[in-house]
C-alpha cells in the first residue's frame, strides 16, 4: 500500500457573504498544511476540498468565513486498508 501524506480529505460548503475562491485559496496554501485543494465560489457559497493531517483547523479557518455545513471528512488510510465504517 502507498504511503499516504495527507490522511484526511476534507470536504465542506461555506454559506457566507462576499466569499472569494482566490482570497480563500491563498489564505490555506499559506497557513496549512495539504494538497489537492480546490475552492470554488460564489460570493455567497464556497466548495472546498483538501487533503489534510489536521481537519479540525481547516474547518476552524472555514467557520470563521460564515456558517459550514455539508461536511465530510474521510480517513483515506482506512479506505485504503478497505476498513468499513
């Protein structure tokens, strides 16, 4: 099995006001840690997506931006060990 840097993809919608992918985007290239980032935004819901060790920060920063919701997170070492749950 291949080592896997980032053990948690981390996925979310942000309902705020004035949301910016760009300004989101360059706020967690400079402050966290991952890969695979994707934001996508309107100025009043933003999608992001991003390989993380630490989600609870990125959910943190996230909430700061307006109200979260539809979050998943997923432990991609236990989807690639086949774990159920």
């Amino acid at each position: 099995m291949e080592e896997i840097q980032y053990r948690y993809d981390t996925q979310l919608l942000i309902d705020g006001q004035d949301l910016d992918e760009d300004v989101i985007d360059e706020y967690i290239r400079e402050h966290f840690e991952g890969d695979s980032l994707l934001v996508v935004a309107d100025d009043d819901v933003a999608k992001l997506h991003f390989h993380t060790n630490e989600p609870w920060k990125i959910l943190e920063y996230c909430r700061s931006l307006g109200e979260i919701y539809d979050i998943v997170v997923e432990d991609m070492v236990r989807q690639a060990r086949g774990d159920k749950g």
